[in-house]
C-alpha cells in the first residue's frame, strides 16, 4: 500500500495540482486584497461614501451603528456588502483566470499548427521526409 501510494504522489499531475492549489490561495489573497484595499473604497467613493463591506440588514428591526455592533450584539443580519465583496472578488478570479487559458490555448495552438515534415524509419529509427518512399540512411523500402 505505501508503493502505491509513493507512486501516487510521484505523479506529475499530482504535483501539478498541489503546486496550482497553493499557488490559486495565494492569488486569491492578492485579489481580496485588491478588492478590500483598492477597489472597494473606489466604489465607495463613487456610491456616496459607502463602506460596501459595512452594507447589511438588521433582521429583528433594531439599528446598530455597525456590522460589527449588529454581530457582537448576536442580531440576525443579511449582510449583503460582503456578498457583494465576494461577487467582486469571484469576478476579478474568473477574469484572470479566463485571460491565462486563453494565452495557454492560444499557445497550444502555435505548437500544434505545424504540421510534421519527417517521420521516424521503422527499421533505424532515424528521421526521414514523409514524403519519402526509401530511408536515407539505411536504405530500406519504407511502407507508405
């Protein structure tokens, strides 16, 4: 059992997706980052001075002076300016995301386009043209 499990975790793609996982909490740190320090306060400006991450709804009718007062004071709250946080950051993460697939395919299909101009001699192993009918180096009839 621990064979297989060492023959796992040497799998390239095991390791390719250890590496993404770590490497995807760390971007989404600098996009919440960029949502809570840069973009958010924008938008507040822009909203009249708004803390969107201050928006919430005090279900049992009382007022409270912040999100946070509602909370401590245990009220039931639909806080609706983190949801919109999170859409925001949702977004930012699915953009970029959609603009790295885009550049990898986009490279994908450079290296694919080019179609091959040998082929490998079924008796030497060496490269010879397709179009070929006779293998340059060891002179045998190839199978066309």
């Amino acid at each position: 059992m621990w064979k297989e499990f060492k023959a796992f975790m040497a799998r390239g793609n095991v390791l390719d997706l250890a590496v993404a996982v770590v490497i995807g909490a760390a971007f989404g740190k600098i996009v919440s980052s960029f949502v809570d320090e840069l973009l958010n306060p924008v938008l507040g400006l822009m909203l009249g001075k708004v803390d969107l991450a201050n928006l919430y709804v005090s279900l049992n009718g009382q007022t409270y002076a912040s999100l946070a007062a509602a909370k401590e004071a245990g009220a039931p709250v639909l806080a609706y300016g983190l949801f919109l946080n999170n859409i925001v950051n949702f977004l930012i993460v699915a953009f970029a995301i959609f603009l790295l697939v885009r550049a990898a395919n986009r490279f994908k299909e450079r290296t694919e386009a080019a179609p091959a101009t040998t082929r490998d001699c079924p008796y030497c192993l060496m490269p010879v043209p397709i179009k070929a009918t006779r293998c340059g180096h060891c002179t045998s009839a190839l199978p066309a």
